[in-house]
C-alpha cells in the first residue's frame, strides 16, 4: 500500500536534532490539562464512542505513544494568529511556530521542563466536526496510520467516481467542489460504502476493509490504494 510521509518535528536545535520527544501514552492527560490551563480551551469533555475525546486527533491517546500531540481547534471561534500570539508571550517566540493551518508549540510534557518536551499540534478548521473525523488515526494494535485510511477512502471515491480530500469530504472530480453533504460522515460512508454503511465502518482502515470485502466489486473499489 502507498504510504504517505508526515510532517516531522519542526523544533530543531543548531545540530538539526530534535528538541521535543516521542509522548508517553500515561503523559497525555496530564499534558492536555496543562494546556486547557493554559490556552482555556476545553480540549478534553467531549468523548467519542472508545472513550478518546473527539479534540485529540491522530493518534493522540490512542496508542502507546506519539510522535506528538494533535489537537483541534475551531477557527470560527479562535483567531489563529492572535492563539500563536497569546503563546508567544507565555513560552517566548523561539516555543512557537505557524504553518499552514497549524500553530505549533513546544511543551513542557505535564507542564514539567525537567520531563523534556513534546510537541503539540494546534490544528485550526473551520469545520472542526469534518476535521475531527478526518484526522482518526489506527486504533492501538493498528498497523494503519491516518493517512493509510485516507488512502483507502480516495480509491473507493475513485472506483465510485467522485473524488476524497481529507481537508473538505467528498468532492465533484471535475470542479474539485465539496458535493451536497460531502462533508457529513454518515453520507461519506454511505456513498463510498452503500446504504447500510454508518460512521463506525469507515473510522480505520480495517473496518473499511472488513465491510467492503463482501462486496462484488471489491478489487475495483480498493484498486487505485494497491497501486
């Protein structure tokens, strides 16, 4: 399978090395609080059906460990430059960093310097819903990273003849234009999956894998992700 390469850790020293490590999955909480403290936003209440909240993206509290903390921010209600500002004066310019959609910090692991850094991830949408759904990674035995399950998703849009963006749903092929409900989840899973598919079928690549494979056309649907 095709494999997409994600952004590295942007906190480098003079000798190019990292300044920021890997998370501990026992240091999230406690890490995330921290910065509820510290930001005053709430990243952490609202919960999805395995318990993980629906603001810790990727592979955030979802496995052993992480590369580094990917949170989401809804941008129709926090201005990204004046949040990138509100941190530079906490942390100091050097912690903080702007790219794309992103504000990036680098964070004393549960507020603590002496346990080193990690880095967190502020990613603004301005459909933190669509977002939240797009940016699931694999669960804790998966092998399967988020973009894998993007992958998978624009080969079966392929076959189905629309086209999958991970930023916008399900969009026209020729215009690239978001299609009617091409941004709700339950329809993404209903187009590209049939009608009895719900948002559970879709939220990794083996539960894609375990509904589509029963279908008659499943070499066609999964064909342009072997490719």
């Amino acid at each position: 399978m095709t494999r997409l390469i994600e952004g590295g850790n942007v906190f480098k020293g003079s000798d190019k090395q990292p300044l920021t490590r890997r998370i501990k999955q026992s240091e999230i909480p406690d890490t995330i609080q921290y910065l509820e403290r510290v930001t005053g936003i709430d990243f952490s209440t609202d919960k999805d059906d395995s318990g993980v909240p629906i603001k810790w993206l990727g592979t955030t509290g979802r496995k052993s460990d992480s590369g580094d903390l990917d949170l989401s921010v809804d941008a129709n209600e926090i201005d990204k430059d004046r949040f990138a500002d509100k941190l530079i004066s906490i942390f100091g310019k050097d912690s903080v960093k702007k790219s794309g959609d992103s504000v990036h910090l680098k964070t004393p692991i549960m507020g603590d310097e002496t346990a080193g850094f990690a880095q967190t991830d502020f990613m603004f949408s301005a459909n933190p819903k669509f977002q939240q759904g797009s940016m699931l990674g694999g669960g804790a035995d998966s092998p399967y990273r988020g973009e894998h399950r993007h992958i998978v998703l624009s080969s079966i849009a392929r076959a189905r003849g629309l086209k999958y963006s991970p930023k916008f749903g399900l969009v026209d092929p020729e215009t690239n234009q978001p299609i009617k409900d091409g941004d709700d989840w339950n329809q993404i899973a209903k187009k590209l999956l049939g009608p009895t598919a719900a948002v559970k079928n879709i939220r990794s690549v083996e539960n894609i894998i375990d509904f589509i494979k029963k279908l008659p056309n499943y070499e066609e649907l999964i064909a342009a992700a072997l490719s």
